[in-house]
C-alpha cells in the first residue's frame, strides 16, 4: 500500500471506523494494476520476440551491409517497432 493509502487507514481507525471495506477496495485496485502492468509486459514481450527473431532474419541477408543493423534500418524503413 501506498503511504497516502496507509494514512487513510490510520484516519479511519483514528475515527472508530473499520477500515477493512477501504482496505479490500485498494487491495482490489492493486490486484486489477498489477494485472494490467502484466498484460502490456506480455504484449511487449511478443513484441520482442518477433523483432528478434526479424532481427535475426535481416542478419542472415546477404544483401545487408556488414556496418549496419538491419533490424534498426528496417524498422525505420518500415516503421515496425510500437512499444
């Protein structure tokens, strides 16, 4: 929990509140967060993968010069790289 969500906890205890309904909506909050931070990570992770492995394609090309980095000259070619 967070110092201001921990602080709120204290105000509702201070108050004679329980502050268990507050605390399961902000564990739940969390929850959903850290969900979603997973989902784009995965995305991001397939996004990867696939610029690795086109990397790795490029580098086998014969036609692509030995001082240059094929997947960067692609992508900015072709505009494939969206993190």
């Amino acid at each position: 929990m967070r110092l201001d969500e921990i602080a709120e906890v204290l105000a509702l205890r201070d108050a004679d509140t329980r502050p268990c309904g507050y605390v399961r909506r902000v564990l739940h909050e969390h929850v959903v967060s850290i969900d979603d931070r997973i989902a784009e990570l995965r995305r991001l992770r397939t996004q990867l993968v696939d610029l690795d492995t086109r990397a790795e394609e490029l580098a086998a090309d014969p036609d692509v010069g030995a001082a240059s980095c094929p997947l960067i000259d692609h992508v900015r070619r072709h505009g494939e790289a969206r993190a």
